[in-house]
C-alpha cells in the first residue's frame, strides 16, 4: 500500500491491529481496494476482503452481508476482538466504495450535458 494512503481518513476503527484501506473508482463505476496491517493475521484479512471486493461496483459491495464470515466458516477461527475488526473492516470498505459512488453522481449530476 502507497505511504500517501496511511491517512487517518483510511484507518478501520474497532480493530485490535492498526488497519488501514483505501478506495479507488473508475471511469466505469469499478472500485478497487489497497489495504494494511501492522499485524500478519490482519493483514490475511484485509487481503481477503481486498481480494472479495475489488473489482466490483458499489452496489455489489453493499449486498455482500457481514453474515458472510460465519457462512464461510471464518468465524470459528478468530477470536471475538477479531471477528469483530473483520466486519468493522468490511463496514469501512462498504462505506468508501458508498462514498465514492455519491461522489460519481454528484460529479455526473454536475456536469453540462453534451445533448
């Protein structure tokens, strides 16, 4: 991950280890995610969700549930403080791709219409 990412703006709150990810979007409405750890475990799982959910549109991010972790049996391996980083890092990516998206509308809202 680019040091000009480590912002506060990008840390994951609610987690043990220090986490931090970060958004980008394209001219297609395709998010892509950067992200890191200070820890090795957390840093498997924030390259899991990276893996997940880069390439998808905002709207395919907001319908994966935080369910998800116990459907995939991830759950049962970490430990509470853990389980509970990993879906405050999935509500932190949810909220970037959210944001990112409204920004795109607003920015296609603004522009002058070539009709």
């Amino acid at each position: 991950m680019e040091h000009n990412v480590l912002k506060q703006e990008n840390k994951v709150k609610g987690c043990q280890s220090t986490v931090f990810v970060h958004a980008t979007m394209d001219e297609n409405g395709i998010v892509t995610f950067q992200g890191d750890s200070d820890s090795q475990l957390t840093k498997g799982l924030v390259a899991l969700l990276i893996r997940g959910l880069s390439n998808c549109t905002a709207d395919e991010i907001q319908r994966v549930p935080p369910s998800f972790i116990h459907d995939a049996g991830l759950a049962v391996s970490l430990t509470p403080s853990r389980n509970n980083g990993f879906v405050n890092m999935l509500a932190t990516m949810k909220r970037q791709a959210l944001l990112l998206a409204a920004e795109r509308a607003a920015a296609a809202a603004a522009a002058p219409s070539s009709a």
